[in-house]
C-alpha cells in the first residue's frame, strides 16, 4: 500500500504533467490556426487556375499535354504525409494503414508485378514506410522535403515529380493524406495527381464563365503552361492540409493526455485523503488509549 508521501509524490507528477499537456494543446492550436490561415490563402489560387482551366476546355480547341496522357501502368509512384514529429495519436499510423489499402488496391488493379516507388513525407513517415521496402516497392527518403516545407521546396519537389513522370520513371502518380475538416475531423484521403484526370480540372464548385475568348497565344499553349500550376497548387494545397490535420490531430491527443491526467489526479487526492484520514483516525485512538491507562 502507498504512502502519504509516495501518494503526494504521484499527485505533484500528475500536475506538473497536466500544466505540460495543457500548454502543448496551447501551441498546436496556435500552429493549427495558422495552417487554416495559410490554407484559406491558398485556395483562391487554384480556383483561378481551375477557372482557366475550365474557359480554355469551353472553347472549340483540341488539347493535349503529356501530363494528362494515360498509359500503361508498370510503375507507381505514391507521395505519403505523414509528420516529423510525435504525440500526435494515430495520425501516422492511420496514414500508414491508408498506403496498404492503396498498394493492395493498386495491386489487384494493375496486377502483382507493378513496382511501386514511394516518397514518405516525414521522419515518422519514412520509418514507417521503409519496412515495406522489398522487390517491387522502393522507398525513397526525402532529404531537402518534410512535413514543414517552405513554398520553393514544395514547388521543386513538385516540379521534380512532374519531370520523374515526363521521363517515364512513374507512369502513375497518387498522393495520400488526412484532409483537413476541423480539430476534430480529418479525412483519409487518396487522389491521382498524374496523369492529371479531367474531372479534377473542372470542379462543380468552379463557375466558367462562357465568354468568346481571344486566346494569345493559342489555347492549348495556354492549356500547357497552366496544368504544372494546377499540379503545383494541388501539392501546396495538400502540404498545408497535412499541417492543419497534424496540428489538430496533437490538439485532440493532447485534450485526451488533459483529461486522463485530470482523472487520475481525481484519483489519486480521493485515496490520499483517505490514506491521510485513516491516519488522522489512528493517531486519535493511540492517543485516546494512552488517556484510558
């Protein structure tokens, strides 16, 4: 049985980790809100691209660029996000759940020989991912890319991708990642990002507005010049969303740590008072029994 000084020891433990929880839950809201910030920014962008996009594929022209051609899948490349840091709960290991699905899938899609090239974002990422490295699955470490990369390394790792699946290195392009909803709810999700596919050019939320256009230089020169943009907006857009669900996935965990903390110093003061009472109580009667004799 504990001690009154043992017990004492536990509750000063329970609430220094308490002020600790409480204030990381501080700062990852901080950081939460600011990747919202950020995210709202970004949006107006790639809607104007897509509006672009959308009046140049309303015109009477043909279009063709390498980057929305399809063909045969014999290797995939698959972009994970994860986090470089921890205490975040299962935010990472629901990422990682998400890649088997998608490599099982992919497999029963375009069959059991199809190589898979994959580029973990994250320290805990990569060591995740790297135990899936075997004969058809290569697993790529990314030095100058993580979880909390600036613009220009973002559009260079976007652009790099791009020129992989131009020289024939990846014939297929997939992107994994938590969407972010709000603090409480984000989204596992899994989209192709090349060959950029017609239903992500020309988005229901998009109003085209059907003017006649004088296009300077022809539209399909246009066309070729704004889809690495759209591609690059669509990876910045999915850097910040990994930012925010990391944020608000450490908001819930460290929420979570509070309130067990909070329990267990509950507690832990309920048996102190009663280990300290029933020492109270035994002192009254030796006491008590010493006035008797």
């Amino acid at each position: 049985m504990a001690t009154l000084r043992e017990l004492k020891g536990r509750i000063g433990s329970v609430k220094s980790s308490e002020k600790i929880t409480g204030a990381m839950k501080m700062i990852s809201s901080a950081k939460m809100h600011k990747a919202e910030q950020a995210l709202k920014r970004l949006l107006p962008f790639r809607g104007q691209i897509q509006t672009i996009i959308g009046n140049l594929l309303s015109a009477d022209a043909e279009f063709s660029s390498p980057l929305i051609e399809n063909r045969e899948v014999k290797r995939i490349g698959i972009v994970v996000f994860g986090s470089d840091d921890g205490l975040c709960g299962a935010y990472n290991m629901n990422v990682f759940k998400g890649l088997l699905q998608k490599l099982h899938s992919m497999r029963e899609k375009h069959g059991q020989d199809v190589d898979f090239v994959i580029y973990p974002v994250g320290g805990k990422m990569f060591k995740a991912a790297r135990r899936l490295s075997g004969a058809h699955i290569e697993v790529r470490q990314l030095v100058e890319v993580n979880s909390k990369s600036s613009g220009k390394e973002i559009r260079n790792f976007t652009f790099s991708l791009q020129q992989e699946y131009l020289d024939g290195n990846i014939d297929l392009l997939e992107i994994i990642y938590m969407s972010y909803k709000s603090v409480s709810r984000q989204i596992l999700r899994a989209e192709q990002l090349l060959p950029v596919a017609q239903e992500t050019l020309t988005d229901n939320s998009i109003t085209v507005q059907c003017r006649p256009y004088i296009f300077e230089p022809d539209a399909n020169a246009i066309f070729t010049s704004v889809l690495p943009l759209f591609v690059l907006a669509v990876m910045q857009e999915t850097f910040t969303e990994n930012q925010a669900s990391e944020q608000a996935a450490r908001v819930m965990a460290m929420q979570s740590a509070n309130d067990n903390a909070k329990k267990l110093l509950d507690q832990l003061q309920l048996e102190y008072n009663k280990l300290r009472q029933q020492a109270i109580t035994s002192e009254l009667l030796d006491i008590l029994g010493g006035q008797v004799k």
